[in-house]
C-alpha cells in the first residue's frame, strides 16, 4: 500500500541554521511528491511538487527537494532557517492508481526555531 | 481574492448533535475535498467530489454526509457528533484530483465534541 513516511516528529534549529526535513515514500510507479506547510491556526499552503523532470525542486520561501528514487526519498531542505518558518511540515504523495487522484500525506514534522 | 472559507472556525457540540461544516471556493475548481486532521496522523480524507452532483467516499467517512449541488460548495455534514469526531476540518479544492494538482486549503474548522 502507498504510504509516506516523515521520521522527525519535532525538529528545532538555530535561526540562520541549515535544515533538512526527511520524508520516505511507498509507491510502485513513479511518484508525484509534494511538500505542504501549515503555519499555526492555517490551512495548508503548497511548497514545491515533483512530477517529472529535474529532480531537484525549487519551492517557495526558498525551500528546495530533491527527489531520489533509489532511496525513495524526497528529503526538503533550506540553507537558512528564518523565524518565520516555524511551522508543521507534511510530505505527501500521490495516489493515482484508483479513479480519483488522491493524495496520501505524512504524518507532519513540527519545526521549531532558536533565535 | 477569497480562494476556499470555511465556516465556522471554531465550534463546540454535544454528543448527538448534528450540524454542517460550509466549505465554498471561488475558483472554479471540480474536485473538492473533506480531511480531517488528528495529532500524528496527517490529513485523512473524510469525502471527495469530482463535480457538481457527484460525491465518493475517502478513508475515514463513517459519520459523516456530503452534498455537492453547485461547484462552488461542499457541506460535510456531522448526523449524530460523537467525542471521536473531535478535530480539525479542512476543505480542499484542486483543479483536478489532488494527487496530481495543488490542492488549495481553507483555514479549518477546530470542532470539540463532549
């Protein structure tokens, strides 16, 4: 069965600190990803997708994914953390094997950050 | 530029009670979606449509109905509240189905049953 995995429950980092947030992926064929942020008392907002092409992804808010279908990763990083990023990071895959084009999403990982 | 509302954003039952979660978006989108959002378990999709008059079961839709008779709105209708049903409700639309679009989020309903 499809699932999406995100070992990090909670992760805090120094203001200013490199990040990487982790997300492993169970699907049989090629996989569109995508990673969601949800800032406290919001709604969820798209980061970035992959469905074909380079694997590495730019997004929003200068966050980026690379796609590593060995690992059957998509790992989401930013080079410099800002306070306003704190926020609940949910990877998701997409499910298009039935007749709706769901989508399957992580569990979360909840991101602090130090000033 | 109003995109998905959902109202209310907070609500509070008794067990038993029944009520509607409004959901409506403004940007012609044909798939729409209900997820409920519990600690530690990500977004379960409760109901989805795929049009106007046309409506399906997702992971999680026991306890819950759902009407689609315009494109804009998609009511998720609790019929008897039971404690279990405590969560955070998010309506979705997408352009297609949102495995392979960007689904667009409303704000959420925080609903308490006691």
């Amino acid at each position: 069965a499809q699932s999406v995995t995100q070992p990090d429950i909670h992760i805090t980092v120094s203001e200013g600190a490199s990040l990487e947030l982790r997300c492993n992926y169970s699907y049989g064929a090629t996989p569109y990803l995508f990673w969601y942020v949800q800032s406290p008392g919001q709604g969820l907002q798209l980061l970035l997708k992959y469905f074909s092409g380079d694997t590495l992804v730019q997004g929003i808010k200068g966050f980026e994914a690379e796609f590593k279908r060995s690992q059957s990763s998509f790992n989401l990083r930013k080079p410099s953390v800002h306070w306003s990023d704190a926020a609940e990071y949910f990877c998701a895959v997409g499910d298009q094997s039935a007749s709706y084009d769901k989508v399957i999403f992580g569990p979360g990982t909840s991101l602090s950050v130090i000033p | 530029n109003a995109g998905v509302t959902q109202t209310p954003k907070f609500q509070v039952l008794k067990t038993g009670q029944s009520m509607t979660l409004q959901c409506a978006q403004d940007m012609n989108h044909e798939y729409m979606s209900w997820y409920r959002q519990d600690p530690g378990m990500g977004l379960r999709l409760i109901h989805y449509s795929v049009g106007a008059g046309i409506t399906d079961q997702g992971e999680v839709p026991n306890g819950y109905n759902v009407s689609r008779s315009t494109t804009e709105d998609f009511p998720l209708r609790l019929l008897s509240a039971a404690p279990s049903q405590t969560s955070v409700y998010f309506c979705a639309s997408s352009y297609r189905g949102q495995g392979a679009s960007e689904a667009f989020f409303g704000q959420g309903t925080r609903l308490t049953v006691v």
